[in-house]
C-alpha cells in the first residue's frame, strides 16, 4: 500500500457517496424464518472461521442484508431474552458490509434468530416514521414499522453519523457548517427513534454501537457516540464500544489504517494480512471509513472478501449479545 495517505481520505470521501446512493434501491427486509429471494445479486463474503456457510443465507435482504447483531459492553441486562435472541440490525453502509459476518457468527454461536435492512448513506433519521419523502428508507423499512412485525428482542443500531449533507432527511444539516445544530438534530432524532421503538414493542432493547475514529473530524465521532451513551442512559440502552476494537490501545479516537495482528489473526492468516510485520490493515489505502478491504462499488453489498476490521467489529458485537442473553434478569 504505497498511495499517499491524504490522497486515500480523498478517495474516501468520493466512495461514500457511492455507496450510499439511494439510486441503489436497497431491497426490503424479510423475516428469517421466510426469506424472500433478493431481487440483486449480492456477492457472499468469503466464509469467517468459527461462523458456518449457510449463516450467510437466512433473514432479510434489505439491500442485500440478512444478519443482525448487537453488543451491551457496561450497560444493565435487565430483562434478557432465554434461549435464541431474536435481533433486528439496523445501520448505514457500515452496517451493510458486516451483515453476512455478522449474520454468521450470531447464528453459529448465539443461535440467533434475526432480521437486518441497513441502507448505505442513511442516518438516524432515515428510520424514523413519518420522515416521507426526504428519505432513503421506505415505510416498510422504518424501524418501528419493522418491530412491530418482527418483535425483536434487541435492535441493534449502527450509525456513523451522516455529517455531510448527503441524507435529505438532514435537511442539509451538517456538521462542518452548522456543528451545534447538527448535534442538537442528532440527539433529538436518537431519541424520537428510542421512542417509537419502545412504543412498537414492548420489551424491545436498543443497542447502540460506538463508533471507529474519524480522521477528518475526530471530535466529532468522540461526540456521536457521547449522544449514543446519554440516550442509552436515559433509556435502559445497551451499549457496544464496537470501535475500540478498531482503536489504538491507548488512542481510542487516533485514526488508524494498521493494527497489530491478535492471536487469532495471526493463527488466521488471511486476518493478518503483513504477517512480517505483525501488523494487519484496517482500511483500504482509498477508503478511510469502510472496513472492507475489497473496493466500495456504487450498489452497496456486503463485503465480498476476508476483512480484519469487519471481523472484530462483528466478533465484539457478538459476544456482547451472548453476554446480555446470558445475563440473569433483575
């Protein structure tokens, strides 16, 4: 990887909005228990050790989408699920690139039974109802309308945090130009979702994921994630620092692009992808955001290729729903 580093964060930004074109037309969501065939072919990821094949093939195709996760690292179990949990995952494109790995694990170790409809470029507010037409998430897909149906136990949220304009449902809010606004507009979005989720099912538990580092606005993701914390606070939440796993040990919000390989990535070389080094890539030279190390294409799938950054993402978020389903109730 020897392209200058600046010039990749460039490129980055070229490939978000790529990938969250809403052009793309994300395909709706299906219960696992009667998938419906995609109507786009979506490329399977290559298989994740630990997690079978056939994981990758139940639940929805929202885009592409058939898995669901979530995490509770901190936050109270109260009131878990016995047996398989029933997860429905919702996110941007983040999300729409860990689904199958994701889908995987939860399946293989947890016997999850789950539902994901992430759609590329969206944010909060995309999946709240009543946003219409400024939206990339059609009615069927909004998260109310989706835990009504499904009646999940968990429903886990994973958000970057639009900060560029591109989500009409934003109201070309941004963060560059308008930072106090953009916060105030985040939190109170993060709580009208909170709210019709509860209001669609009782019982239904909201899993925030905290974010990686951001390279351009650091502070920013730092303060996204303060809002997922508050709102899980306030809520009875759960929270998954799934971004510290993509964090420099001592720098949680430093940008990265290299990790030092863990025992598993390295007892799994494809997961260690500069073995001589000890080191192992994060992100791709020209994407700075996306954990995918194949390229961003502009229709948003899941990632087609063995990724480190994705599988600890997911592996945190998997072991923090054993970890809240296991839980004692209070």
């Amino acid at each position: 990887m020897s392209r200058p580093w600046i010039g990749g964060v460039l490129a980055g930004l070229l490939l978000l909005s790529a990938c969250g074109d809403p052009s793309s037309e994300p395909e709706t969501a299906s219960t696992p228990s009667s998938p419906r065939t995609a109507s786009t072919t979506h490329q399977r990821p290559a298989a994740t050790p630990g997690a079978s094949a056939g994981g990758d093939t139940g639940g929805a195709d929202a885009g592409g989408t058939d898995s669901a996760g979530a995490d509770t690292e901190g936050a109270d179990t109260a009131g878990a699920p016995a047996g398989r949990p029933t997860v429905l995952y919702l996110g941007d494109s983040l999300a729409m690139e860990n689904q199958k790995v994701l889908g995987g694990l939860l399946r293989d170790e947890k016997k999850a039974r789950y539902t994901s409809a992430p759609y590329s470029g969206t944010t909060l507010c995309d999946y709240l109802e009543g946003s219409g037409e400024d939206s990339l998430v059609p009615p069927k897909d909004k998260a109310a309308a989706l835990v009504r149906r499904l009646r999940p136990d968990f429903v886990v949220l994973q958000f970057w945090g639009n900060a560029w304009g591109y989500t009409p449902c934003m109201d070309g809010i941004t963060y560059d130009k308008e930072r106090d606004e953009y916060f105030a507009r985040y939190t109170a979005d993060a709580g009208r979702l909170t709210d019709q989720i509860a209001e669609a099912a009782s019982g239904t538990r909201i899993v925030w994921v905290l974010q990686g580092p951001d390279p351009i606005t650091p502070d920013r993701v730092r303060r996204v994630n303060a809002v997922y914390e508050r709102q899980a606070r306030a809520s009875g939440g759960l929270l998954a620092d799934a971004g510290k796993t993509v964090s420099a040990a001592s720098a949680r919000y430093t940008w990265t692009q290299y990790l030092p390989c863990t025992a598993y990535e390295r007892e799994h070389g494809a997961y260690c992808t500069q073995p001589a080094s000890g080191r192992t890539a994060l992100h791709r030279d020209d994407d700075y955001l996306h954990f995918c190390l194949a390229p961003t294409t502009s229709t948003p799938k899941p990632c087609p290729v063995r990724s480190p950054g994705i599988l600890r993402i997911t592996r945190a978020i998997s072991q923090a729903i054993g970890r809240a389903v296991a839980a004692p109730a209070d």
